[in-house]
C-alpha cells in the first residue's frame, strides 16, 4: 500500500478552467526554489498555469484559491474553489 491510498478523504475529478499544465521544458526554467519547495513537499502533482484576473485567486501569502467544476449527480455540474498552499 503506497502513502495516496493510506490518505483519509477521497478523489475528485474535477475541471479547472483558463489553466493549463506547463510543459516539460517550462517545469526546468522554474526557479529552483519553487521546484525545491515542491520535492520538499514529497507529494506528487502538477505545475499548472492558471488564469488570475486582477489577482482575485490570491488570497494570503503562500496560498492560492481557484475556481473548478465537478460532476455531481445526474451529471450536474458542480462549481467548487480549490484552495492549496503554493
């Protein structure tokens, strides 16, 4: 059992619009203290370029805010905010 299937919660498949995943060579021209901070944090994920009009996803130091959508039942759309420490 790897450490994402010991994890309390569950997945969510969701749509984040006006984002897009950075390509391989954007990931190396990251600082180094952004890639760092990112292997520090021994999770996996994706380095994402989102869209932040007049800077209303940002929301304290460090942390970020961002709209998704989720299929909910019936296939309905779900609109959630993702909140994740940068």
């Amino acid at each position: 059992m790897d450490a994402d299937e010991k994890k309390e919660g569950l997945w969510l498949k969701v749509f984040c619009p006006d984002a897009r995943c950075l390509t391989e060579e954007e990931v190396l021209d990251l600082p180094a203290e952004k890639k760092k901070a990112a292997e520090d944090s021994g999770k996996k994920g994706l380095w994402l370029e989102v869209f932040c009009p007049d800077d209303q996803c940002l929301m304290e130091e460090e942390r970020v805010k961002l709209p998704v959508e989720q299929k909910g039942p019936g296939n309905t759309s779900i609109l959630h905010e993702l909140e994740n420490n940068n």
